[in-house]
C-alpha cells in the first residue's frame, strides 16, 4: 500500500495519511508513505511505515522526472493500491500508473480534502478507481462540478477524531499547564475563545477580532487566542492584523502564539472554540477534536464544519459572516455554558474501518482494461 502526498508538515491531509498507515501496520500491512519530509515524519517512521523521500509537492515543470521514479516503484515493489491524496502527486501518480500494464499494475484510488477550483488540474482527484470525499459537502461538490463522475465511484468516509487523546476527560499535565500559565498569564481567569489553525485572512482572523471587540464592547471578560502558524513573508496580513486590532481597542485581549504541537491542550483549557473561514471549506480538523474535548465549537454554517455541527453539535451552527450573532452566541455561552455531555463527534476507528474495506473491496474488485 503507497500512499503519495505533498510533504508531512502538519494539517488535515497529513494527519489522515498517518492515521491509516499506523493502522494498515497495526493490522500487520506494509504501509509506504512518498512525500517530501516534514515535521510528522518522525512519528509515521515510529508506527512502522516506510517512507520514501521525494517533493511531490513542488510545481514545476521538472517534478514531471519523478513520474519514472514512481513507475519504477509501482513496478517493482509488490504494491497493490496507490492512494492519492493531493492534486499534484495525484497528477505524478496517475501518468506513472496508466503507463504500466492494466492486468497487473496497482489499483488507484483519490481522496478529495478540499473543495478544489473546478479545472482539468483538480479533475485529477475524480480519477481514481474509487474516490474518497471527508464529507457529505464534497460528495456534493464532486457531482455538481464533475457530472462525468459515476456516483457509484464516490464514497463518503468523515474525517474521524481519535477518541482516547481528544475525550472529556482529558486534563494537561501539572508542568504543561504552570509552562503555559507562565508564559501567558493574561489567559487566566478569563473567558477564552480560540481560533486555531493556519493563520490567514481566508480563516476569519481579521473578522475574530472583531467578534473580540463586540464582546469587550459587551462588557463580557474574554480574551481572543489564535494559534497557528502564519504563511512565511506575509508581512500585509500581520499589519492588517496590528491595524484591526488597534482600531478595535483589543490589544490587551488577542494573543497569538503562532506554531504550536499541542493545539490539543490549548483547546482543552480554552472555553469555547471558533471556525470563521470566510470560505466553504471540506472539512473543520480542530471541529471535530475541539467536541472531542468537550469544549463548544462556534462555526460558520457552511461547508464541512455546517455538515460536522449540524451532525454533532447543532448549537454551535452560525449563519456565515453574521459576526453579530457570532459574538451572541459566545456571550450565551459565557452566561450558560452548554452541555456537552451527549456530543460525540465521528471516531477515528469508523474512518479507519471504512477506509480499509474499501481497500479491499477495491483489491479485490474485477480490474477495468482498457481494450
């Protein structure tokens, strides 16, 4: 089983690529990884997977030598699916495999992360002999903007969360927390709202700041945390931010941390979570884990995250852009908060299963050649 990727820094492609190599070698499979390195790679060697380094992620004209890399590999190394999971290595992937012989070559399958712009480039992901879409909402967009698509090919399987490291009952440890304390004393007896993930206009930052600044407005104590790592050199982002922020009068009450490995601590003692992506987007990662944690999730009603609150937590639903009633919605939550006893969002163990059978029903499948 080879799984082909862009690198392994971190994200929602990454951590699902991870999650099912861990699995196929707990279940006692070989499990390849093709990517370029990246901060995860540490932890994918640690569960048993093999990697092989290649940038399939670089957009360019000479990423196209690679492609005799891969048939080589597709050739040689008793592989018997291909799993795509982004555009680019897709691409590399595909024109390595339709050139071997069809009676014998790996099966080849896609999984669609992101509502792609609709052009021959991003076709590509509808290419595989079965395609996985993390949401009811791509399934959607698939056949609305592909119709040459079969349905049948088309399986839905939601990105799931793991259980035992995002549960209610999880608590940081002692040190963590007098680390972290120390370094941001101002979080403390506070309300804190979280907005995590890679910092961007795209992701609501500039409107979270000022759903902030209606709530300080509102007399409501809260402090506004972003967490997550700004694109490189995006210097008119930053002074748009300093700008925002000081028109708005909240200096005292956003932190940025950039960066950091344990989101899932930093959402554990936050007291509620926020998805502002101005965007539909396919799927919310920090949604699910934040549920997980027991901590509520305000998310804009469109796309994966409406699909993932309307199905787990219908209270944290937001019409898009209203911030009015953003900033409502958080100030009920900070007079009542609501429970979260009953909220279970969608197991890691349900994606994991569904996704291998559908590696075996694909294995096992009559191959389609070409006459």
């Amino acid at each position: 089983m080879l799984q082909v990727l862009p690198a392994l820094e971190g994200g929602g492609v990454e951590r699902g690529a991870l999650d099912v190599a861990a699995e196929l070698v707990r279940r006692g499979q070989r499990s390849l990884v093709m990517s370029a390195r990246g901060r995860l790679l540490p932890e994918l060697i640690a569960s048993g997977s093999e990697h092989i380094s290649c940038p399939l992620g670089h957009k360019s004209p000479t990423s196209l030598r690679y492609v005799w890399q891969l048939r080589r590999l597709l050739a040689t190394a008793g592989i018997d699916i291909v799993h795509a999971r982004s555009r680019l290595p897709a691409w590399l992937a595909w024109l390595a495999w339709r050139s071997l012989d069809a009676s014998t070559r790996p099966r080849f399958m896609t999984t669609v992360h992101g509502l792609y712009s609709v052009n021959r480039y991003s076709a590509i992901m509808m290419q595989g002999e079965r395609v996985i879409a993390v949401s009811g909402v791509v399934r959607s967009y698939i056949l609305d903007n592909y119709p040459g698509v079969d349905a049948a090919r088309i399986h839905v399987i939601p990105r799931g969360v793991d259980t035992e490291r995002y549960s209610k009952t999880f608590v940081p440890r002692d040190a963590w927390l007098a680390d972290w304390y120390r370094r941001y004393p101002q979080l403390q007896d506070r309300f804190v709202i979280t907005l995590p993930g890679r910092v961007g206009a795209r992701k609501g930052v500039l409107e979270f700041i000022q759903v902030i600044a209606r709530l300080r407005q509102a007399g409501h104590d809260v402090h506004g945390l972003v967490v997550g790592e700004r694109a490189r050199h995006d210097n008119k982002l930053a002074r748009r931010m300093d700008a925002a922020i000081g028109e708005a009068g909240v200096a005292d009450a956003i932190t940025c941390t950039g960066f950091r490995e344990d989101v899932r601590e930093i959402m554990a003692v936050s007291d509620a979570v926020v998805s502002m992506s101005r965007k539909p987007e396919a799927y919310g990662r920090t949604v699910n884990e934040a549920l997980g944690l027991g901590i509520p999730v305000a998310g804009y009603d469109h796309g994966g995250v409406g699909e993932q609150l309307a199905a787990h937590f219908p209270a944290g639903r937001v019409p898009p852009d209203q911030l009015g009633v953003m900033a409502d919605r958080l100030a009920g939550w900070i007079e009542v908060p609501p429970s979260m006893d009953a909220v279970q969002p969608h197991p890691l163990d349900a994606m994991l299963e569904s996704t291998l059978q559908l590696y075996r029903e694909l294995a096992e499948s009559p191959r389609q050649i070409p006459v």
